[in-house]
C-alpha cells in the first residue's frame, strides 16, 4: 500500500491497460484526486483517454493500484467497481424504444441501489434526476426522437442517477450548444461538491476544461504528459509537444485561463 | 435521496412549479404503466379467443358456445364432439400457443442481448440446426433401443438445436467475439446446416425424403397429450427466469459498456438467456419443425405496442407470438378447403408481409 492509499480519495499508481497484447495505457501515476473535485483529462486523438477511462470503471482488465478511500479496487470484481465507480460512454445506443424517463428508471433498476427499495421511491428519485438536468420535459419523449445535444445530457441523466463516489464522464458535453455546455459543467461542478464525488471528465475544450477543472490530467501516446492546476498543465510548452500546436495562454479581465490556438507548432 | 430535492435552487414559486411538474410526468407515466397492463390483459384474452377459434375450426364447424362446453365440462357435449374437441384439436390448438408462445419470448430475449432486431431463432441457425438432426434420424434411422422412433426425431433435432446455440455461445467465449461476429456466425450456422440437410436429402430415399420434406415444413400434425405437456413444462420452468432478467436485459439496451458499468454481468446474462433460448427454441422445433417469423414478428410487434421496458416486452412478446401462432394454426385449416397445410408455411406467407408493413409503417418514423 502506498503512502496515499489511505487518504480519501482516488488514487492511481502506475496504471496500465490496453487491449490483448497492446499497451494503451502506459503506467499513470497521479497525485490523489481528491473528493468533490472535478479533474479533466485531455489530450489529442487516441492518446488513450477512453480507454483509461474505461479501465478506470473496471471494464477491462488493467494491472497498478486504484484505491479508494484506501479500498484496493484492481483485482477487484466488476460489481466491487460499480458500486462506487459509474462510467459514462461517449454515445447512447439507437433505435432503442424507450422513453426518456424509463431509460433513468432502468439505470436505477440495473442492479439494487440503496435508498431506493420501492418502485415509487425509483420513480419520484428518476424524476427529480431529470428535473436537476434540466430534461424533465422531456421525460415522457423517446430516445429515438431526441437530438444528438438531448441524448446526451439523457446519458448523463442515468449515470448521476446512480450517485456513484466517482463519476467518469467520456465527451459529456461534444454535441452541447453553449448554453447546455456551460449548465452540464456548472451541474457537475456543483454535485462533485455536494456528493463529495470525485469527477473525471474527458474534454476537448481546453477553456472549458480550464475553467471548471480543479486539475488537468493531460495524456499523450498513453502516457502522462502534464498534470497539475490548469495553468500548470496547459501552457505553450506542452501544447506544442503533445498537441502539436503553437498556442498563446492568457488571463481574461475575470481571471480564467483562455487558450489561443495561433498555429501549427514548428516541427 | 433527498440529497436533490433540497438544493433545487429556485424560488418558493418555482420549486412550487416543478414541484407540480414531477407530479405530473409522474402521473401520466403511471397511466402509461396501466395502459401497458391493460395491453397484456387484451393480449391474453385475444389468445383466449384465438384458441377457441382453432378449436372451433375444422372439418367440422364447432360453435363458440360448444367449444367452451365441451372444454369446462366435456359430459355435456355428444360423444362424438368430445372425440373432436379432446382428441384432435385440443393438442393441436395448445402446441400452436405454446409453440408461438415459445418461440416468440426466445427470439425476445435473442434479440435484446445480441442488440439486433433481426436475431430470431430461426435467422440465428437454431432451426436449421434441429431440421439437419430431424433429418440424420429420419434418414438414417438411428434410433435408440427402448425410444419409439418418433422420439428420436425429436430428440435428434433437440440435441442439434442445443448444440448450435452453444457452439455460438463457446466461440462468443472463446476469445471475447463482439456481437456483430456471433449475429454473422449465427447466420453462417444456417447455411452450413441448411447444405448438410440439403446433402442428407440428396442421399435419401423417396420415402425418407417425403418424411423429411414434410418436417421441414414445420406442422402441429405431431402434437399429443406428451408433448404439448413437455413443452408447457419447459415454457412454465424457463418464463419464469426471462421475467426475473427482464430488467438487466432493458438496462443492456442503454449499451454495454454503461449497463456493466451500473454493475451488470453482461457475459453471465448473455449466457444464461442463450441457454434459455436455445431450451425453448430447440424443444419447440423438435415438436413442430422449423416454424418461421414467430420468432421475429413476435417480438416486433410486442416491441410497437409496448416498447422496450422488458418487463412489459417479454410477456408481452409471449402472448403475441401465441396469438399469431394460434391464428396461422386457424388459417392453415381454411385456406385450402379440406386440407391442413403444414403450419409452416402458412406463417410465413402471414408473417412477411406483416414484417414489411413494420419496417415501412414505423410509428414517428424513428430510425
């Protein structure tokens, strides 16, 4: 056990995973990610974030130490993952004929959660999880007739209806208008700090990461490439080495970090 | 768990308003819930009544009233309308719902845990795989010592029904196959069954080969008192389990990935409803042959109606493909007068225009 396997809180020392004989994800060490945090992992195409991420939930097989609050969770069944962990993938299915509302109370329903022993309980609880999503207008549509931006935030629906102790969001926020952008991160943000939830979210947009993340986990070619308070991990030096990109970073009247894309880096 | 409630962060009127708003999909959700029960109870009645309009249909016109009295208390109907009621069309008119019953509620869970639409027992190699058994016993006779020889048709097309669910399932385990790759193993199985029946027949005689033909075209013609009792044994023992699944099932329908991470054993569920498929799949065609499109259309149907939360689908799916079955059971008798045609046949010509009107008539046009 390691010096901070018994602090509350995430802890990942030299993670890997990959698939069959091919290394992903290459020994991720990290400082203790920390309860009620919001931490964005960023990095270009295939660096391999969902597939850490993926690792991350317990479903597929990974080798390093992953605790929780000191509980050794490697090694571990999948049910001993899912009980405290809650992975969120990049899409939802097609053509599936279900409601909105019905696909909240089947994520509920999936295995037995506490609190939640009658079926009014599930339902009243699957309502108030839209109503905090904004989507209880929805409730009664189905999937199939959403739009892509709806789907999604119906997708983030189920997993915070699962009130996991650390919640993995793949892409929460690609097909979002600015508006449902800006409410997804602020909700997230919020319910880390309620829950006390440690949130990992993979984003694209390295503002909005700036801006709502308490740490930047950035990979590159599976490995950790800067990690730290966002003005620590992104600057133009690990832009350019990771992204390829020759970026300014600078200070807006309000304070937050703004990324400028300028151009190609110099090879 | 009211950890959401409390810190809605709105106005007294506005937690007021959403307030009301909860109360109000909460409430039109519950109707929905009772209109889905109400569906089933119509579903089951439509059965009822389908299996008194087989029972009713025949040779011999029965009436409506004289079905149901020769049913509940058979001393009040002549001798001779008890013969036909007990012992001709009762078996036939009880296979036919169990078999549509069967059938129907496999390819359901088929189709829920290979996330395809067109999984069915009979496009996935099962029935093909039973009539190449059928076909080994009835061709070359082997028969075991102290079985009658219809048994071990029976038991042959079993055996080989079984044996191709789980040769899908061993090769699903062997090295971790994606679902695409066991929906197109499924439909390799029924080529390579399909060309080993075709050679048994080849290398037949005229009188194996009349036999065969007839197997192949799927008929009730089979049913008596034993195997109408052995299916509804294996249909009561194995519902039950599909019921009992139908949550978990509906959470896979959200994806894989996001339905094991809620804590679901993706790989236990897959296994253990193939094993169940393949028991109701395999007795079913063993008794009737290969019956087409109840496994499909079933489904569709139950799944238009009530959509996917399975504990509505699967029983919903049960009785559709029931009440379909027992109707085509009805129209093989009138279609050529005189004549039963092999059941078989007669749902496929009912079931694949009903397929294309569901693929061209989609309700909000959702892809």
């Amino acid at each position: 056990m390691s010096d901070v396997g018994n602090k509350a809180g995430l802890a990942i020392q030299r993670f890997s995973t990959g698939y069959r004989k091919r290394a992903i994800v290459k020994s991720v060490s990290l400082p203790l990610l920390e309860r009620g945090g919001v931490y964005s992992l960023i990095g270009p195409n295939a660096a391999g974030k969902s597939t850490l991420m993926r690792a991350l939930a317990g479903l597929q097989s990974a080798s390093g130490l992953v605790t929780l609050d000191g509980h050794e969770l490697v090694g571990q069944p999948l049910a001993e993952w899912a009980k405290r962990v809650t992975y969120m993938p990049q899409s939802l299915p097609q053509g599936v004929s279900l409601n909105v509302l019905e696909s909240v109370i089947s994520a509920l329903r999936a295995t037995p959660m506490e609190g939640l022993d009658s079926s009014d309980a599930v339902k009243t609880y699957a309502v108030e999880v839209l109503q905090r999503v904004g989507i209880v207008e929805l409730a009664l549509r189905n999937l199939g007739e959403l739009s892509g931006g709806q789907r999604q935030l119906v997708s983030l629906a189920q997993v915070l209806a699962r009130r996991p102790q650390v919640l993995l969001l793949d892409e929460p926020i690609s097909a979002l208008d600015l508006k449902h952008q800006l409410s997804v991160m602020r909700l997230v943000h919020e319910l880390a700090r309620e829950r006390s939830m440690i949130v990992l979210v993979v984003l694209h947009d390295l503002n909005v990461a700036a801006r709502w993340s308490d740490g930047i986990v950035m990979l590159s070619h599976g490995e950790l490439a800067a990690y730290g308070t966002p003005a620590e991990a992104i600057t133009p030096a690990t832009l350019a080495q990771v992204y390829g990109v020759k970026a300014r970073i600078e200070q807006c009247a309000r304070g937050t970090l703004q990324v400028m894309i300028d151009d190609l880096a110099e090879a | 768990m009211n950890a959401l409630t409390d810190t809605v962060k709105a106005s007294s009127a506005n937690a007021a308003t959403a307030a009301g708003q909860g109360r109000a999909v909460l409430a039109a959700y519950r109707r929905r819930v009772r209109w889905r029960v109400g569906a089933l109870v119509l579903l089951g009645a439509l059965c009822v009544a389908a299996f008194v309009l087989d029972i009713m249909t025949g040779p011999s016109t029965l009436s409506p009233g004289e079905v149901v009295a020769g049913l509940l208390s058979p001393d009040g109907v002549s001798n001779a309308q008890r013969t036909i009621i007990w012992n001709v069309r009762l078996p036939y008119a009880l296979m036919a719902l169990l078999v549509g019953a069967a059938l129907s509620l496999a390819g359901a869970e088929m189709q829920a845990i290979l996330n395809n639409p067109l999984a069915s027992p009979f496009t996935l190699g099962v029935s093909s795989a039973a009539s190449f058994g059928a076909a080994l016993a009835i061709v070359l006779g082997i028969s075991l010592p102290f079985l009658p020889r219809e048994w071990m048709v029976s038991l042959n097309a079993f055996g080989f029904a079984l044996g191709s669910v789980m040769l899908l399932q061993l090769m699903a385990r062997l090295r971790s196959t994606s679902v695409e790759t066991m929906v197109l193993l499924g439909i390799a199985l029924v080529f390579v069954f399909n060309a080993l029946v075709a050679f048994v027949q080849f290398a037949s005689s005229q009188a194996a080969l009349q036999q065969l033909v007839f197997w192949s075209m799927g008929s009730l013609s089979r049913a008596n008192g034993q195997n109408v009792s052995v299916l509804a044994v294996v249909l009561a023992l194995v519902a039950p389990f599909s019921l009992a699944a139908a949550g978990k099932l509906t959470a896979l329908r959200l994806g894989e990935d996001r339905a094991r991470s809620f804590g679901i054993n993706v790989g236990r569920l897959r296994f253990f409803a193939l094993l169940r498929v393949s028991l109701l799949a395999a007795t079913s065609v063993a008794f009737v042959g290969t019956i087409g499109f109840i496994g499909l259309v079933g489904p569709h149907i139950a799944r238009l109606m009530l959509g996917e939360d399975h504990r509505f689908l699967l029983p919903a799916s049960l009785l559709t493909g029931a009440l379909v079955m027992s109707l085509a059971s009805t129209v093989s008798k009138v279609l050529v007068p005189g004549v039963m045609l092999p059941v078989g046949i007669v749902t496929s010509i009912i079931g694949v225009p009903v397929f294309l009107l569901l693929i061209f008539w989609r309700p909000g046009g959702a892809s």
